[in-house]
C-alpha cells in the first residue's frame, strides 16, 4: 500500500503501449477501474485518442484503441463493463470494456473542456471554457441543470458525497488582465453556495479531499490553496509542482495527493506534512499527464513523453 512513508520508495513497474511519436504537443488524462484491472488514457494530439487496458495480461498493447475525435475525457463506469468517454462537442459515448464495441452514443447540446464522473458513475459534471457548466444525469440521459458563467472555466469536480460541484475559475479584467477565483454550487440543483476570488491570474484546477471537509485550488502561482466547505476560507497553503498543478488526485484516504504541471513532470505530496515524497519528469516540455492512484492504494500511474504509460509501485522487500 502506498503512504507517505512507502511513497518515497515508487519505481516505476511497467509500461503500457507502444511507443506513438507526435510532432504536437501530448497530453494524456489517465483513469482506473474500481477494480484497479483496467486503466485507460485519453490523449490530447498525437497517437491514438482512446486506449485501455487490462492490467491482468502482461501484455503491453492496449486491450482496445478507438480514434475518437476531440476526446478529451473518459472514465469507467461502474461495475467496470462499460466506459463513457466525452468529446469537445459533448458527444457522450459508452464502450464495452470487454469487447470494445460502441454501446450508445447521446449528444449533450454543448461544447466541452473537462469533466469529471461522479464517485457512482450516475452523473457527469461538464464544463466549457467559455462559461458554461451543466450537469448530466447518465441514467436517464437527460440534463439536471446547466449555468452560464461569464469567465473562462478550467478543471472541474464533484465531492465524493454528491454535495458540491465546483470549478476553478479566470475572471477578465480591465487591460487584458485575468484573475483567478473558485465557484461552488449544490451539486443536485445548481444553486450557487459560493465564490471565492483569489489573488492569482487563473485557477487551473480543483479537488475535493476524500473527507469533504475541504476544496483544494491549484492556481497559476504555484500554490495548492485547501479552502474549507463551504465557505472557501483558507485553511492552508502548500506548494504546487513547477508553475502550478494542472491535476491534482488525492489517493483514498486522502494521505497522499497526486499533482502534475504542464512541465513534463509529477509528484507526489504527503498531505499532512505538506511536502513532497516523491517526483519524477522526462524533461519532454512538449507533454503533460495526469497522475492517478490506483482505488486499491497500490499504485499510481502517469503519461509519458513518447505516447506510454508508466505504472509506478513499491516492490516487496525481499
């Protein structure tokens, strides 16, 4: 199991896929299973949008690989038979995790830059960079309720108990200027609970801690600011990786924090004390990942700079 104390000693375990060189820029969003058997990457530009694998075969080719145009969200969906990938143009489609096939397909009305599932894989947060977040209901394929926002929308998330939905924020302001806030809302209606302006030019993402007690804002300055619930006054302040997280995954009991930067590089964070335990980088500017931890504590993984992914865990002592 990994804690701060065992996290200090990650190496890197496997690798996963082929290598796919892009002349574009690479960003991959990586998400696990329930089971922590399957893990999938979307990739931003280069290689091949949608991939996943069974981490039960010693195989290092994907299970399946789909070219979905302008995906830029997936995760699986409970019972791990099934993952719901999301495009730019906010097409919702299903996928069967054992055979790959193409279950459904609904259009939400609404472009899309981030997403994130629900903690029960029955609703979907989504927001656009132009200001507008709704909520999707995956069950009855149907929308709860959407806003509009005059601000450009960045990282978004759901508390594990269902009770909030939140977005990180740049407000415009006079001169070309931008500066950085949070929005907060009850998740089941859409009514605001409350805004908190912060004195940096954007917040780039937002994770609520396992617990519920608090929202953490990774803003541009390169801070990881823990706002309590829900009135958003500072806790504490910790420091981010490089110039900011542009992700940021607490594991499950909210001991350790994943954050990863736009620099080719990830760490991980021991909460309590608030520094690193461990990092890593492959000094590929041109890539970027998001590091997620296994739900079984085991493991974490990342994206790498030529189209893989790497798996990280502590080998037994012998």
């Amino acid at each position: 199991m990994l804690t701060p104390d065992t996290a200090k000693h990650l190496t890197l375990l496997r690798t996963l896929g082929e290598p796919e060189l892009s002349q574009y820029s690479r960003w991959q969003r990586l998400a696990w299973d329930a089971s922590s058997r399957y893990l999938l990457s979307v990739q931003k530009q280069g290689g091949t949008p949608l991939r996943w694998w069974d981490l039960h075969s010693e195989a290092a080719t994907p299970l399946f690989a789909h070219s979905v145009s302008r995906c830029v969200a997936a995760g699986f969906l409970p019972g791990s038979q099934r993952l719901l990938s999301v495009t730019a143009r906010g097409t919702l489609q299903t996928w069967s995790v054992s055979d790959g096939t193409l279950l459904s397909s609904v259009e939400t009305g609404g472009s899309v830059a981030s997403a994130c599932l629900s903690s029960d894989g029955t609703r979907l947060l989504l927001a656009s960079g132009q200001g507008r977040v709704l909520l999707w209901d995956l069950e009855r394929g149907w929308l709860v309720w959407r806003l509009e926002d005059p601000a450009f929308l960045y990282g978004c998330a759901l508390s594990t108990d269902g009770r909030y939905a939140a977005v990180g924020v740049a407000e415009e302001q006079e001169g070309a200027a931008t500066c950085g806030s949070v929005r907060l809302w009850d998740a089941k209606t859409g009514k605001p609970v409350g805004s908190r302006t912060i004195d940096t030019q954007r917040i780039w993402n937002v994770a609520f801690t396992p617990s519920g007690e608090s929202l953490v804002a990774a803003n541009s300055g390169g801070e990881l600011l823990f706002l309590g619930l829900p009135g958003l006054e500072t806790h504490r302040v910790i420091g981010a990786p490089a110039s900011g997280a542009m992700q940021m995954e607490f594991n499950f009991d909210g001991s350790l924090l994943a954050a990863s930067a736009d620099t080719s590089a990830f760490v991980v964070i021991d909460v309590h004390e608030g520094r690193d335990v461990f990092g890593y980088s492959d000094l590929d500017d041109m890539q970027g990942s998001s590091a997620n931890f296994s739900p079984d504590g085991r493991f974490v993984c990342w994206g790498m700079d030529d189209g893989k992914v790497g798996v990280w865990g502590v080998k037994p002592r012998p």
